[in-house]
C-alpha cells in the first residue's frame, strides 16, 4: 500500500477510537505513539520514499503524529482527574462526616446571658482596656497610694513604676464611661480581670466580671437590691440573695452579696466551704469622692455600682464545683453546655 495512504488510513482510525478508560487509552499509546507503534514505524519508511516527496512524507507524518499525541494528551488529563480520587477511594455519592464544630465556652454563655438579663432593664455595654493605668485602676475609684485596700486585691504590675497593671476589676472601665458620659448613665462592664491569687477550684489568677454602674437622681441602696434580686430571679430562677456589709473604697455604704448555693443545695460543700452561700461579689453607693474624679455632681446625683464574677455565677448555674476546669479545654467537658435562647 501507498505510504500516504497508509497515514491517511491511520489518520482516520485515530479520529475514531472511542476510548472510555485509561486502560483502553493506554493501549491507545501503544497501538500510536509508543516506540514500537505504528508511527513510529512509518517514520521508518522514510528511507523507502523518493527524495523529492520526502518533504510532503514528513509533513503529514508529523500531522498524523501530533493528532494522535493530542488526543492522548487530553484524554489522559481527563482520565487522570476523575480516576485518581476513584484510585484514592473517594467515594462522591457516600453521605458526608458530620463535622464537628465548637460549642460556646460555658463561660461566654453565661457572661452573655448576663448581659441579656441587664439590657432587658436598660443597661448597656461599655468596655475598656485590660491594661490600664493607676488613675482608673485604684486613685480614680477613691484609692489612693499607699491605701491598704489596694492589698484587697493582689495586682500583677507591668511597670516597674507600678502605674501600669493588668485591671484587677472592670471597675475601671465603669471610671472611663463616668470620664466621657453624661448621667443618666446606665451600663454594665463584662470583661476579663487579673489578680496575683494562687489558682484552686474557687479561684484562679484571671476571671471575668461583669459589673454594673447606674448614676441619676435619687438612685437609691433600693434600687441596687432591687436589681440585684431581677438579677437572680432571671438567672437562677429564685431570689436566694443576701447581702453582708463590706468594704470598698469606692462604694458608701458597701455590701457583698451571696447567692445560696445551688452546688450542693445549701447543704454544704467546697465552693461554698460549707456555709450553704457562694459570695458572687462586692456591691455599694458609688462613693461621692469618685463621682467628683470624674466631674459628675455629687450634690445632684447618686449612684450604685455592682461587679459579679462570671465564673462564680457560671458554677452554680452548672453546678460545677472546679474552676479550674474552665481553663482546661477538655472537649468532653466544654460540649456539655448548650447555649440558652
Ligand atoms: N470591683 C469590686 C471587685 O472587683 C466589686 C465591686 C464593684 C464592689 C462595684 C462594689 C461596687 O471586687
């Protein structure tokens, strides 16, 4: 047969082989291009074809030979794409993993509760820096150098001139809002604080609060009680509160309030050490002296001021009886909480 016609005959079986799998098209690369197939073997003939049509001979030779490669190249690209993730064992119609997503920390979910039940009264967020300065750390909320209350809470210092700490309440923010803020001013301060105390299963050197301020005309120790015991009701549904005189230095008079302990029922236990109440935090009448820091009449206005430990709260709204187990990041203990409406 003809030479040329021999690669017109190859031309037109390359055109039609229907190849479905790479096996097929591998057989495909044999049967062409490979060394031993058949263009190979018609560039073997090149020696048998006259000088004068060696030109044309090469030309539709390479055609035919680019032809074959190109389909071959193609197809391959194609095969390769959806047979490697067959080859791999990926399965496109099997039911996917249920992916597992985090759940909210139990504290995040009590600390934003919180913030739910004193937005419903009319308090909103302010917040203010971790690190902060003396003036609304300690001197602005009536504690001057020197004052041994500033011992009440042991203070990680971050200045060697002591005038940068990590805040040991949120109640420096509660200065900034009073600094910027005209009364009426009713807000709440949820945010995290540090103190230098030796970590056990009721304390730990960084907690959260949430405290609240609420500054107008004829606020009166009342009114606190009165929030407080909202407060309650809406968390742990009971008004289980009481309230022991304390000491603040920027609360006048100044209380602590308890919260019956839902851990063991009253009956005693670690985190109430026994005496059936779980101290939740510190409460009082702004004391005029920090009202005048931050330029807000005395004479005219009031004010009451709480601060709450979250982590407190979150323990015996869980009845968790270790604190430390919030620093832990077990999975097996933090997917037991689920969030609240
Ligand atoms: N700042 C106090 C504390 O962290 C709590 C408190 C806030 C007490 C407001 C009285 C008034 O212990």
């Amino acid at each position: 047969m003809d030479l040329f016609e021999k690669i017109k005959q190859v031309t037109e079986e390359i055109n039609s082989e229907v190849i479905q799998n790479s096996e097929s098209l591998e057989k495909f690369r044999i049967k062409y291009i490979g060394t031993k197939g058949l263009i190979k073997d018609l560039m073997g003939e090149m020696k048998n074809i006259p000088n004068e049509r060696k030109r044309e001979f090469g030309q539709v030779l390479n055609e035919v030979k680019n032809l074959a490669e190109e389909k071959w190249m193609g197809l391959k690209e194609k095969f390769d794409q959806t047979e490697s993730s067959i080859d791999k064992g990926i399965d496109y119609t099997a039911p996917g993993y249920p992916s597992s997503i985090g759940t909210k920390h139990p504290v995040s979910i009590v600390r934003d509760r919180m913030i739910q039940i004193f937005e419903k009264i009319g308090f909103s967020v302010f917040e203010g820096p971790e690190i902060e300065d003396d003036w609304h750390n300690f001197t602005a909320l009536n504690t001057p150098q020197d004052h041994p209350s500033r011992d009440m809470q042991d203070t990680f210092f971050i200045t060697e001139d002591k005038n940068t700490v990590l805040r040991t309440h949120t109640s420096s923010a509660q200065i900034r809002a009073m600094e910027t803020q005209k009364p009426p001013i009713r807000i709440i301060t949820p945010g995290r604080v540090f103190r230098n105390e030796t970590i056990s299963a009721r304390a730990h050197c960084s907690f959260h609060q949430v405290e609240g301020l609420y500054i107008d005309e004829n606020v009166s120790f009342a009114d606190l009680k009165q929030t407080v015991y909202y407060f309650a009701k809406e968390m742990f549904g009971s008004e289980n509160v009481r309230f022991r005189p304390s000491f603040f230095p920027f609360t006048e008079p100044s209380a602590e309030m308890d919260i019956s302990c839902f851990i063991c029922d009253q009956k005693g236990c670690a985190v109430c050490k026994g005496s059936g109440w779980v101290e939740i935090g510190g409460c009082g009448m702004v004391d005029p002296n920090v009202l005048k820091n931050c330029n807000i009449d005395s004479e005219k206005y009031t004010g009451f001021a709480f601060g709450m430990g979250v982590e407190r709260i979150t323990m015996l709204k869980y009845q968790i009886n270790d604190l430390r187990l919030f620093w832990e990041n077990d999975t097996r203990f933090l997917k037991q909480f689920v969030t609240e409406g």
